[in-house]
C-alpha cells in the first residue's frame, strides 16, 4: 500500500469511529449490543476495520456507557446473569454475556462467591481432580553464560573477508521460533508462570533483532547487541516485574483463572488482545513511566531517583563490559513496546528479506534474480507495516549480516524515509544516527 492510500485508509478509519462513537453515545447498552452484532456482520463494515479492530472499539464504547449507566447497576446486573442489559432475542446471546463479562471483570474485578458457593466450588474442584501428588518444585533455567564480546574488524585483520553462510542468517529466525528457551518450566504459583513466560516472551522477539555477524569496527546500538537481552531481563527480574505483581488488579489477575489448566499461554492471549483496560500493558508502562526523570522547574536541581525507579546504572554497566550503545531515558518508549512485538511477525518479516536479499544479490542455481531495489522495498514494506522503530533497526542489522550492503547503500535507504534530513531524523531517528557513525 503506497502512502497515500496508507493515509487515506487511516482517515477512513478516524471518521468512520468518530462517527460510529458519535450515534452510540445516546444509545442504551442493549441498542449498542444490537449494533455490534449487525456491524461485525455486515461486509462493509470489513473494508475499513478488522474484526479485532471492531471488537476493540466496542469494547470502548460499551465501557463508555457502562460508566455513565453506573458501576453500581453493573454490579447489580452481573448477580442476575447481566438481564437488564441484554438485547432481546437469543441469537448472539452467549457473545453479548461473554463481552459484558470481560467488561465486567475489567471494572469490577472477579465476581465473589458466596461461601456457600465458595466451598462447594472448592468440593467440586477437589472431587473432579481426584488424587495428585504434590507438584514438583519450580525448574528454573540456569541462565547461558555470556560470551565475550566481538572482536572488532581491524582486529580480525584484512584475511577475515565477508563470508556468510545461509545457517548464520537464519539463525536469529530459529531463535525467534522458539530456539533457546529451554526446556519447558514446571510451575507451582502464578508469579513463577508470570515472570518466566514474560522474559521467554520477550526474549524470542530481543532473538530476532540480535546481530550474529562481525560488527564491522562499530559499537552496536542496544537492540542489536547479543549481550542486551540478558541485561534486559535482569531489568525485568528486579525493576518491572515484582511491583506489577504487587498491583491490585495483577493478584486479581492471578486469581481470575486455574493458571495450572490454562498456562502461560493465556497470559500471551491477554498481552495481544487490547489496549483497553489491559492489566498487564498498564502496569507495565506504569513501571516504564517511573524511569522517566521528574520535571523540575527552571534553575532547580531534580532530585536523585530512587533506587527501585533507576534501571539506568545497570543497563551503562553492561553496555560498557560488552561494548554496545546503551539506552537512556530517551529510549523508554521503544524499551516499554518491546513486549508488544510479535516475535512470530518479526520472524516472518527477517525470513522474507533473507529471501530478497538472496533473489538481488546472490541468486543460486537457476532462482531467477530479483529487480534491482527488490531488497529496499522489502524494507521499506515492512518498515510501514511493522511498529515504529522496528524496520530501522532490521535495516541496521542488515548492514551487518548481509556482506555486499554496505554504507552508501544504507544511506540511499535512509533518504527513502523522507525529502529532508528533519523529516529522515523524524520518521528514522536511529537509523539517521547510525548514519552518522559509519566511516566508510
């Protein structure tokens, strides 16, 4: 999709949602179930959103309402199976109850049982599982032992060459797939799951981004360099992860579900869902946004963080001992979306430019060889497809990983992501700083 049509689906989309908030902000709960189900039917409705997109704004428009209709009424409504706020007619019932649960359980948290109920549910559970032998103790992994850094090039000397064979480029892929997680965890409390599923999470997407290639005599920027995952675990371990699980709505979380049936899995489910109300992003931004230094006014001196909000000592310790850039507080927004990448996406994304890399550059047997800026485009294509940050710095990795890139093709590239060097610093700020570094 060029960028115009990028543009215009995207005003498309804004009018479309300003309009479809604007005739639902007067209707009743029941009128907006009734719309729900005859929009995400209706065929035009899919030319301007998906079916995910749809059932996100919904899920705000019903909140919405739900707020003006009173959380007491809400409350009310859920003891009696929602009644009140259903729209007449069984079809689409169970979809309508399962939207207004989750809605419900969003606001108001897990419906309480009765200890009547409570203890009968507790019978129930301890008849349907029978006998068990007690669970085995937590597994834990023993983290790899870091490798030192890359020589540099000068120090490999002139002989080193430029070779690159197709197991090293597909390596990051297979890692992305789920190499090097381990064997799999046996978990006995939901802060064990939670923890370890997060940092295997984040550590298949941190696989894809990480240059396995000589770095060419330059300091890598953080995303890229092998060592920064383990750094950024560590952040996880003893900054992120403990208060998240110390919030309301995460030990509500970790009562809400049977974590021992449904796995780490839900928790991934619930990480790609929505924006809206989601109790693992907001926390963990708000622990992200804890890092930022406080504003002071004019001519006085900001106070000293404290040391539980100061990830930064850590991460210039490691980038020091291996030798890469590290990030500062002006990274904190790229830092805090790592988790929302999709390794598998990222993954599909490497595979297809390892692809047209091969088709322009290196054709083998009788592959039939790619029109010259195939590769480029492939970037540029994913580049807008993909969050921001993300196609920059699969465009720096590929400086490194495929040998006949090399910087005056890198600065061709940069000069596609905008007319002027204010507009390239905008749309590509890493990729116009890495620019600046190369020597050659």
């Amino acid at each position: 999709m060029s960028e115009s049509a990028s543009r215009e689906a995207a005003k498309t989309f804004e009018a479309k949602v300003a309009s479809l908030i604007a005739a639902t902000r007067h209707l009743a709960i029941p009128h907006i179930l009734l719309l729900r189900r005859m929009t995400l039917r209706d065929p035009e409705a899919r030319k301007w959103a998906n079916e995910k997109q749809l059932n996100v704004i919904f899920s705000v428009i019903l909140s919405k309402s739900i707020e003006r209709h009173g959380i007491a009424k809400l409350k009310a409504a859920r003891d009696i199976g929602f009644e009140p706020l259903l729209p007449p007619g069984g079809d689409g019932r169970d979809e309508d109850l399962t939207v207004l649960g989750d809605i419900a359980t969003q606001m108001l948290g897990p419906p309480q049982m009765s200890e009547a109920e409570s203890a009968q549910a507790g019978l129930h559970a301890l008849l349907a599982r029978g006998a068990e032998t007690p669970p085995a103790r937590t597994v834990r992994l023993q983290p790899p032992v870091r490798e030192p850094p890359p020589l540099f090039a000068a120090q490999l000397g002139p002989g080193i060459g430029k070779q690159m064979s197709a197991a090293r480029l597909m390596a990051p892929v297979a890692q992305g797939n789920g190499g090097g997680e381990g064997k799999e965890s046996t978990f006995t409390d939901f802060p064990t799951l939670f923890d370890d599923t997060l940092g295997t999470y984040i550590q298949k997407t941190l696989n894809v981004f990480r240059v396995n290639a000589p770095t060419r005599g330059m300091r890598l920027p953080f995303l890229m360099a092998p060592e920064f995952s383990q750094a950024y675990r560590e952040v996880m371990q003893k900054f992120i992860l403990p208060p998240m699980r110390s919030t309301r709505q995460l030990q509500a979380l970790g009562q809400t579900y049977n974590w021992v049936d449904v796995g780490g899995d839900k928790l991934i489910e619930i990480i790609q869902g929505s924006e809206v109300n989601n109790p693992i992003l907001h926390n963990w931004d708000a622990r992200w946004a804890a890092f930022r230094p406080p504003k002071v006014a004019k001519g006085k001196k900001a106070p000293a963080p404290k040391p539980e909000d100061n990830p930064w000592p850590l991460f210039r310790e490691d980038a020091t001992r291996y030798n890469y850039d590290p990030p500062t507080e002006n990274h904190i927004i790229l830092l805090q979306d790592i988790i929302r990448f999709e390794a598998d996406v990222l993954a599909k994304c490497w595979r297809e430019l390892t692809q047209l890399y091969a088709q322009e550059f290196a054709p083998s047997g009788r592959q039939e060889r790619a029109r010259e800026g195939a590769f480029r485009d492939g970037i540029l294509k994913w580049s807008a497809k993909l969050p921001d940050y993300v196609g920059e710095h699969l465009a720096m990795k590929s400086y490194f990983e495929f040998d006949r890139l090399d910087s005056e093709w890198l600065r061709r590239l940069l000069a596609s992501f905008g007319r002027t060097d204010s507009e390239r610093r905008r749309n590509a700020p890493f990729l116009s700083e890495f620019t600046l570094q190369l020597r050659d």
